[in-house]
C-alpha cells in the first residue's frame, strides 16, 4: 500500500467530509451543464468522451489510441483533443507530430501522436476552443476527448468511464482527498459504457462485486489489458523477443507498481532496480546519466522504461533503451441492458465484437435529435 493510501485511511474521518464536499461541487458542476448554465460545444460529428472515474492507470491513453487506429481503419479522419497536461504550447490551439518537442506538447499527446500520425491530436486547456478550430481545419469524422469525463464543455454522444479493480473494493466513492475519485459515485450514471483494465482471470473473480456496484446503471462493461509482444529499441520499430537478460525499470508515471508487476511477467524475472521518477516528469541529460549509471552498478544489460517514458528519453539520445511493444487486447464482459445476459448460456461478446460503427452513428444521431 502506498503511503498516500495509508496516510488517506489512516485520515479517513476527517478527509470523508471534505471529500464528501468536493463530490457534491461536482455534482451540482454536472447538474448546470446538462441544464445547459454554461456554453458548451457542440461537435458537428461523432464524438466519444475517454475518461475515469479516479486519477491515473485505468488506460485511458492506451484506449484512445485504439479508437484512434479503430477509426482509421475504416478511413475515418480521427481528431484527438487534449488539455496536454504539463505542457507549455508555442501557441493555442496546438496541433503534435511526431517531430514535436515534449515541452510543448506534453508526454501523452506526443505518445499518441508518434503512435497514430494518421491522427490529429490538439492541445490546449480550452477545448470548446480546440475543437473549433480542429472542426474548420480538419472537418473530421470522428472526435476524440481525452481524459473527458469531468470536461463537459464539450457535448459528446459516447461517455467511455475506464475503472480499475481498486475502484470496486478498498477505492470505491472515495472522493478527493478521501481517495482518488474526481466526482462521487453517482456521476457513474453518465457514462454509456464502463471498461475495466485488469488481467481477463481477474476481472471475471470480480464479477459479482462489479454487478453489484454497476448494475444499476444497466450499461455494458468490458475488461481490457495491455499484452505485451516484445521489445522495441526507442530508436527502432520492429518487436524484439524478451530474452533473459538482467534489466533496470524506469518509469515516471501515476502507478509505477503497476509497470513493475507487468514488466515482471513479461520478462519472467523482477527487475534488477526499478527508477521511480514522479507522473510525468521532465526527464534531462544527467537522468539520464543517473539511470545508465544505475544500470551498471546492478549489473543490468537491458534499460527498459514505459511508452509514455520513451518520447522523452528518445529525444534525449537514449537509442539503446528499450520500452515494451503493447496492444490492447479485449476479452470478458458484462451486459446489464437486456441484448446479453451473464449467465451460462450465453457466449461472451468483446467490446471488439460488440463495437462498430453503427453503434457510434446511432449514438450521434441521438445527439442531434436532442437538439
């Protein structure tokens, strides 16, 4: 348990009420949105909201970089906008390519930019302003908010709440600074479609409690995970096998644990030194330093840092680390809205299977009838 958590329980009674506070803040935010108090933007195509219910590691970015390359295999010019959290634009709004600097465009955007460069991706912390602006220059068929739950300035047809397993048991409706919960637990009454990240075997012990705590919603909820398929050197593109060599972690993201558990398995051996640096931090050249250093002294062979971590370091001339070659990959599920059932009888569909572009149609055409 990370000394945050210990130190929130320990706190809990005094942290619960103003927890409790900030979480009706919210709700009354979300009640003068939807009674239209505040401008809002109204996208002239279909857009789908990726957002949590709780702060960082729910796979937010990895997903929306699938809906990204989902839409471009259909020959759907996609638009991603991003507030581009730690980032300082040259101006507003701010469109990333790969050649971006990571100042400027943040670590995430330029993440998904390099992946998707079929894609637009937009900075800036006003996105009634960005979508405007990517709308006139773009005219794209498909908008995508990152990070969207809690922005409501811009209407969206499809509301994606990402959740992980802590938020079903000891995270559950624990509202900052109870917990890490940005709105309390009825706002979960926004979402359109709920995603678990979590191993498949995981996710399916955690079946009951997940219909306990979302059936009343009665909308479907799929589990994904990141798999992995090999290394890729940062200044490469072809998979690489594991191999067994020693090696160093270095991350700088929200849940750290999380890459140690998974780089464990992937590689089937624990990391000889695991480098913790902050969420999102600016790595510079005597980090650098720093962690080749640290590699020699622990005698690892290979330096392997997260996706997020690697548009960073690459730019720093770190073209012998590594970083670990992932795709998101679906498999359980849960419906609650009467087409599927969980009961044994009835075969599993995926969010792959389930999901399509009629699906998003119909979703934008209700939009416009509500007009």
């Amino acid at each position: 348990m990370s000394f945050l958590r210990t130190a929130q329980n320990i706190l809990s009674p005094v942290l619960a009420p103003a927890g409790y506070a900030y979480g009706s803040v919210m709700a009354c935010r979300a009640k003068l949105y939807n009674r239209d108090s505040f401008t809002r933007f109204n996208p002239a195509c279909p857009c789908i909201s990726v957002g949590n219910i709780g702060s960082g590691g729910s796979g937010k970015t990895p997903l929306a970089g699938w809906l990204l390359a989902w839409a471009n295999s259909l020959g759907m010019q996609s638009v991603l906008l991003s507030r581009g959290y730690g980032a300082s634009p040259s101006k507003l709004p701010y469109l990333v390519t790969a050649e971006s600097p990571v100042e400027e465009s943040g670590d995430e955007p330029l993440m998904l930019a390099s992946e998707n460069p079929y894609a637009r991706v937009v900075v800036d912390p006003i996105r009634i302003r960005s979508g405007k602006w990517a709308t006139d220059q773009f005219k794209p068929d498909l908008m995508v908010l990152d990070d969207g739950f809690q922005h409501m300035a811009v209407r969206r047809d499809l509301d994606f709440v990402l959740m992980t397993p802590d938020d079903f048991s000891d995270g559950w409706n624990k509202v900052i600074p109870r917990g890490t919960w940005r709105e309390g637990q009825n706002a979960l009454g926004r979402a359109d479609v709920f995603f678990v990240k979590s191993p498949a075997g995981d996710f399916n012990s955690m079946k009951d409690l997940i219909k306990d705590r979302l059936g009343k919603y009665k909308k479907p909820v799929f589990q994904f995970n990141l798999q992995a398929e090999g290394l890729r050197l940062l200044n490469g593109e072809d998979s690489l096998p594991f191999g067994n060599d020693k090696y160093l972690l270095v991350s700088g993201i929200g849940k750290p644990e999380q890459f140690s558990r998974d780089s464990s398995e992937f590689m089937g051996q624990i990391a000889s030194e695991h480098m913790i640096f902050k969420d999102h931090h600016p790595y510079n050249a005597q980090d650098v330093k720093m962690i080749r250093q640290k590699a020699v002294q622990v005698g690892a062979v290979k330096i392997i840092c997260t996706p997020k971590d690697a548009v960073k370091l690459r730019k720093l001339g770190c073209d012998e680390f590594y970083t670990i070659n992932l795709h998101v990959e679906f498999e359980e599920s849960i419906f609650f809205d009467g087409t599927k059932s969980c009961t044994s009888n009835v075969s599993p569909v995926s969010f792959a299977d389930w999901w399509n572009r009629e699906r998003l149609a119909q979703a934008y055409q209700s939009r416009n009838r509500q007009k």
